[in-house]
C-alpha cells in the first residue's frame, strides 16, 4: 500500500492488532497465528513478519509465553486483554466510518 508521497504504509500496527485479536480468542503458536493471518489475509505472513511482532508485544507486556519442546506458545496477558479492548475502540472509532 503507498501513502501519498510513494512512501509505503507501515503495517506492524495492524499486525500487531490483529495478533492481539487471534489471541484474545485462543493461545496460540507462531505458525498457527500466520495460518490465521493467511485466512484472513489471503497470504501467509513469513516467520520473519511474525516473530518479531510476537517478540515487540511480548517485550511491551501485552504476552506470555509457555514452552513445551521447541514450541512456543503465545497467550494475552493481564495487561495485554487491556491492551487488546483499547486498541479495538481506537480501531472501531477510526475506521468505521470506512465501512459505511
């Protein structure tokens, strides 16, 4: 997507959100949230995409994690569910208008 002046639209934002929302759902594991994305998407986000957004709300506080073998789990913590119900007013009151 280009802004106006050819500069491309920064989308760890929305990333960001939407890995908040798969997770306000369920725990997840990394690849199991870029299967999500792929539905709703249409293209499966690459483990390059996915793990350092994990690793930013993760760092903010927004998540933890649980480790069985090599698998991660990922689930909303305290501050993250607070996090997630801001985000989705701001989301809602910004771009609601677009959907109508």
């Amino acid at each position: 997507m280009q802004g106006v002046d050819g500069e491309c639209c920064d989308m760890r934002g929305l990333l960001g959100f939407l890995i908040l929302f798969l997770l306000s759902k369920k725990p997840m594991h990394g690849q199991e949230i870029a299967s999500e994305l792929a539905k709703r998407r249409g293209d499966k986000p690459s483990p390059g995409t996915i793990y350092p957004a994990l690793r930013s709300l993760k760092d903010l506080g927004f998540l933890s994690e649980e480790k069985e073998g090599k698998t991660i789990t990922y689930r909303l913590s305290a501050k993250g569910e607070k996090a997630f119900e801001i985000a989705k007013k701001r989301f809602t009151k910004t771009f609601l208008g677009v959907l109508t």
